[in-house]
C-alpha cells in the first residue's frame, strides 16, 4: 500500500467511523424517552430524586451500577420490596437488623413521611428504566436488612425431595425459584435464616399451628389453603410480634394471583407445603 492508498484508508475509515458513531448516537436520543420511561417523570419522582441527592444516598448505594459499594445497588429495588417495607426501613431502619450481627449501619436519617414517599416513587422509576439488563446480578438479601450476599438455598431437614418432572411441587419448586418479584429475594429455605421476610422452613408445621391458633384472622380452613392465601392476600393475617409487617399491612408483595396463573399458584402451594 502506497502513501496515498494509506492516507484515503485511513481519512475514508475515519468518516465511516463518525457516520457510524453520529446514527448510533441519533438512534439512542430518539429512544431515550421510551427507554428511560420519561413520561413517569412526575414532580413527587423528580422530588425524590432531590431527596436521594439531599441525603447522599450515592456515598452508600448506587444506581445502574453507579455510586458507592458500600451498600446494595438499589437500581431495581421496588421489584423486590414493596411499598410497606420500605417505607418502614426508611423510617427506623435499625429495626430491620443488628449492627453486632449483620456488620453494617444503615443510619436512621429522619426523613419526612413525604420524602419518604418521594423517594419511594423516584426508586420506582429508576426500577422501570429499561436498563438493558444492567447491573447484571439481582439484589440478595443475607440478613433482615439489604445486604448484597448470597444465601445458599439448600433444601432443610424434613424437606420431601420434589424432583420429578410430572410432580406439581417440582413446578413450584421452580415457580419459586423464579417468580416476580422473586421469592427467593426474601425468603430462605434454610432454617433460622431470616430475611427481608421469615425463613420458610417448617412453613407447613407453622401454618398447622397458626390455623389452631385463636389469634388466626384469615380465611382458609387447611394448610394449602393457608399458604395459597399468605402468598395472595399476605395480609390477611399478621403474626403478632414479627418485624415483617406496618400499620396492619404485610411488607409481603401482591399481585401474585395476578402475574401467576391458577395452575402455577397451585404448583407453589404444593411446593411449599413440603418444608416442613
């Protein structure tokens, strides 16, 4: 190749390089309204967002993968946490763990109920971006509070092995397992380890005590029932004393009966009832 033919190469590589990189950039501001879910933008999220900036939330956390590590990343938090628990969290946060224990302070930073609420809504939309999958790995929870460990989910003693593919409890196992907002974000099967929810082993000798209980103030009549029920209407009973609900509402998700079809709610039931 001569000097010329390098120097043509070189300047025609280069243009087609800056039209790539010029469309490429074009396409992305044509999208950003969609992808960023701008119309969601409402005065209370565009609050929360001065909250969140107001009380340095980003020294601890991040955001699509930006911020501190110190904390979790929040960027999908409302997926995993419903309105309750957060609220709740947010306003006494040393409720939630034990500093000697879990080795971290959440400082408690006497947020308004309307901060609170703002900064629930600016989380909210931060969780609906579409993100392109980023960051890659989910938050987990190893204690009451948000961590970012890992808990192993091994099958507790007394379990019945559920793994033959035409059983029901072997459909739940795995509805479990991947449900949204996932279960496994919340609950442990392992036992005495509590999470942002209870740790599920023993749940089907929990539910035949609660349901001989008089205290019990919901519907179902058997065990299934019971359990079909803690996961569709979590608040149709509380236990008493347990850090797992506010104001008489469940920090337990809803919209199960909804994103979970009959069939599948059925497998999870079935499922369930074997920790026993």
């Amino acid at each position: 190749m001569t000097n010329r033919q390098a120097r043509i190469f070189a300047i025609a590589s280069t243009a087609i390089a800056a039209l790539a990189f010029l469309v490429l950039t074009l396409d992305s501001h044509r999208q950003f309204g969609e992808l960023t879910n701008a119309d969601a933008i409402t005065p209370e999220v565009t609050h929360g967002k001065d909250v969140w900036h107001k009380y340095n939330c980003i020294n601890c956390h991040t955001l699509f993968g930006e911020g501190a590590y110190y904390a979790p990343d929040l960027t999908k938090i409302t997926q995993h946490r419903g309105d309750a628990y957060l609220t709740a969290y947010m306003r006494d946060p040393s409720k939630f763990y034990d500093e000697k224990i879990h080795r971290r302070l959440m400082p408690t930073q006497d947020l308004s109920e309307k901060e609170i609420a703002d900064l629930i809504k600016f989380l909210d939309w931060v969780a609906n971006v579409d993100n392109q999958g980023w960051p890659p790995r989910p938050i987990t929870v190893t204690g009451s509070g948000m961590s970012s460990g890992v808990v192993a989910q091994r099958q507790p003693e007394g379990t019945t092995p559920v793994d033959a593919e035409d059983d029901p409890r072997a459909k739940g196992e795995q509805i479990f397992r991947t449900a949204q907002p996932g279960c496994t974000s919340c609950h442990s099967i392992e036992p005495g380890v509590d999470m942002a929810g209870p740790s599920l082993a023993g749940m089907a000798t929990r539910a035949e005590e609660t349901l001989n209980s008089p205290e019990y103030e919901g519907d179902a009549t058997d065990i299934e029932g019971y359990i079909r029920e803690s996961i569709v209407a979590p608040s149709a009973h509380l236990v008493p004393g347990e850090m797992y609900s506010s104001g008489g509402t469940s920090f337990m998700p809803t919209g199960y009966d909804e994103s979970l079809s009959e069939d599948e709610l059925s497998q999870l039931t079935a499922y369930l009832a074997t920790l026993k």
